[in-house]
C-alpha cells in the first residue's frame, strides 16, 4: 500500500489520523514537526505527505518550500491540514505547491477522499513516466548521467546548461517569427549532452521541475535583454512544458511571476504541450490551458499528428499553434501518404483559425509543397540549425531570410 508521512505537531490529531490511516492498510510514518519531517521526507520518499499548516520552528509553508526545491520530493502530492480558513492562507499554500488542503475538523470520508484523489493522480503520472522513459536497468553511461545530472541540480550548477534557439519561419515572407527554445548540458564529466539523452531522466526523478522552472526563467530574460538592449521587440519565443511541470500545482503563478519581473507582454511567450500530455487528464489540461490563454500566453500543441487521441478534443483545445511532427514533413512532396496527411492538418488547423509550423524542415522539395499547400511557418535545417542565443541575435540583426 501506499507510504503516507504525516507531520502533525499536536500529538491527539496525530494519534488519530494514524489509527484512521492504519485501519485502512496504509503505511504511515509520522513526525511531531517540521524539522523531523523534512528529514523523515528525503530519508522514506512517501506516497504523499498530510502536512499541518501552523508548527512552531518550521511551520507548513517553510515543509513545502523546502519539499519542493528538492529533486527527490519535488513531485510528492502535499496535503495541508489547518483550521484557518482565511482565503489567503490557502492561497499562498497552493502558490507554494500544496495538491490540496483539509480544514480542521475533518471527517473521515474528507481525509481518505482528499487522500485517494491525490493518489490516483500521483499513480497515473508515474505510470505516464514509466511508460515514456524506461529508466529502469540503466546503462552504465546513463548511471552516470543521472549521477551528474543530480550533482548539478543540487548544486545548482545551471552554468552547465545553455539555452540555444532555432529559427521559426514565415513561409509567405521568409522572415524570422519566433524561435523555439532547446536546452543543451555541457557536462564536465559526458562532454555535450543532447535532451533526447538527459529530458527522461530528469523527468523520472524529479529534476524536470527545477530544470523547468530556469529554463523558463531564463527565456523570459533573455526576451527582456533583446528588448531593451538590441530593440527586438515582436519575437515570439516557444518553451517545450514536460506533464510533471504542467501539472505543478504552482505553475500558472511561476509564469505569471517570471513575465511579471521581466515586464514582458504575455503573448511573446509560447507553450509547447504534446498529445500525449494533454491526454493524461483533459479536462485538467483545458482548464490550465484557459488559465494560460487568458494571461495572454500562445499555446501550441507539439509533434502533432503522432497521437491521434486528441483530434476529437481539437476543436476544444484552447491552442493557437499546432506544430507538425518532423515524420509527416520528411520527403513529404514524394511520399503520397505524408502529403495526404500533411495537406489535411493544415486544412483542418486552418478551419480551426489555428496557425500551423511545420517541424523538420530540411529540403527545397519540402518548402515548395509546405507553401503551396499554405503552411504558416517552418522550422528545419533547411534554413538554420539551433543556435547559441548571441548567434541567434545576428540572424534577427542582418534580417536573415529564407529566400536570400
């Protein structure tokens, strides 16, 4: 059964939720404050964590903070138990990352409700990992990796990490539109470290969240440097959101706060979620999705095509980009059935009022078919590999066209 850690300071409402927990085969594990907790969290890694709100030396907020800035508990759902019940209190508890919160008294039927719902959710994300990234029986290579990947993280070694960004481009014009974000790791031990190689491991333990979060973080400086220092004002920047950030219960205020600081307009910065993803829980995703759209922040739906789940949801999807997936685009003017489905998504997309970036671009063959068929915007090598942000800037300085 599940592993339950409960920090609770008052030693009756602890006794009772261990016997109600325990008479339900749970296992549990408790701590009479926030210090003994935080430690008993990285030592056992539970299922999920009831956490008091109000607890002298460490109260609940300072538990999740640190919870969440770990790696190894960054992504166990949290629980609060308080009898406040000011607005602002639970406010801030969820901006922190709290799942949910349980007013003192509760019954029994609140607290197993509460807790299966957050386990449920927490088991079918782990399940989603599992399934996505067999980090299972790893190599000796991606053993290491993983190793240096933590070592970085917790040292907060993000010099290691370089943002570069590969061109999107209007395919009527032939004018750099937005670029999309891509995260490399300059490992002192691997050497260069592609995403394909790292993204699943980081995903699988946890380290996505803050690697996550700088990336964001950063993209939204680098917006501001090219604005007030090199006069790029109209450039759209796509981020790529992995499902453990999307679903973090402080997402939507980690953006509104990175476009805050940075006094940046919302609409500059795209949102990159897969099928896949959006599919774990739709309702869910639409309804952070609406969030996203009424700050005004563009969402796109990436490597579309290669889930056919979602087309059936298409229309309620609060998107504005769908990005094709590299597979349909490659020898697209000589493969019949690509181009069958390639000339559908756009038609559809544009039906939708949706614009349309085909991904992979590499030949002149596939430009020509792409423009005839009146496709948006292109990414590929055909026009420009991914790019260290000061190249970029000179691309967008000389005005750098498709057609040259």
């Amino acid at each position: 059964m599940p592993k339950i850690l409960i920090i609770e300071d008052e030693e009756s409402v602890r006794e009772n939720i261990l016997d109600l927990l325990e008479a339900e085969d749970f296992e549990t594990i408790a701590a009479a404050n926030g210090r003994i907790g935080l430690d008993l969290a990285i030592s056992e890694v539970p299922d999920l964590i009831l956490c008091d709100m109000m607890m002298p030396e460490i109260d609940g907020y300072g538990v999740l903070t640190a919870l969440r800035q770990d790696p190894t508990t960054a992504t166990i759902p949290f629980i609060f138990l308080t009898a406040k019940s000011a607005k602002s209190d639970f406010r801030r508890g969820m901006d922190l990352g709290a799942d949910d919160y349980i007013t003192k008294p509760f019954t029994r039927s609140e607290l197993l409700s509460a807790i299966m719902n957050r386990l449920e959710k927490y088991a079918t994300l782990k399940r989603y990992l599992s399934a996505q990234n067999a980090t299972h029986n790893l190599s000796p290579k991606m053993q290491l990796l993983e190793i240096s990947l933590h070592r970085a993280i917790k040292q907060h070694n993000f010099q290691e990490f370089e943002i570069y960004y590969q061109p999107i481009v209007d395919i009527a014009s032939g004018k750099i539109v937005a670029a999309e974000s891509l995260l490399r790791w300059q490992s002192p031990e691997l050497g260069i470290i592609y995403p394909t190689e790292f993204i699943p491991i980081a995903e699988s333990t946890g380290l996505i969240v803050p690697i996550g979060k700088w990336v964001l973080k950063r993209v939204c400086q680098q917006i501001k440097s090219w604005r007030d220092d090199a006069g790029i004002s109209s450039l759209k920047i796509a981020v790529n959101l992995s499902v453990i950030e999307f679903n973090q219960p402080d997402f939507i205020h980690k953006i509104i706060n990175f476009i805050e600081t940075n006094n940046l307009q919302a609409d500059c910065l795209e949102l990159e979620l897969t099928e896949s993803m959006i599919m774990q829980d739709v309702n869910s995703a639409i309804a952070t999705m609406n969030k996203l759209r009424s700050l005004g922040v563009k969402i796109a739906i990436d490597d579309f095509g290669t889930g056919y789940s979602s087309l059936i949801y298409l229309k309620n999807l609060p998107i504005n980009t769908l990005k094709i997936d590299r597979y349909f685009i490659h020898n697209v003017a000589n493969d019949l059935q690509k181009s069958a489905i390639t000339k559908a998504l756009i038609q559809m997309a544009h039906n939708l009022n949706l614009n349309v970036v085909a991904e992979g671009v590499e030949a002149e063959a596939e430009l020509a078919f792409l423009r005839q068929h009146k496709c948006n915007s292109m990414q590929g090598f055909l026009f420009s590999r991914p790019l260290p942000a000061a190249e970029f800037e000179k691309f967008l300085l000389t005005n750098k066209c498709l057609y040259a």
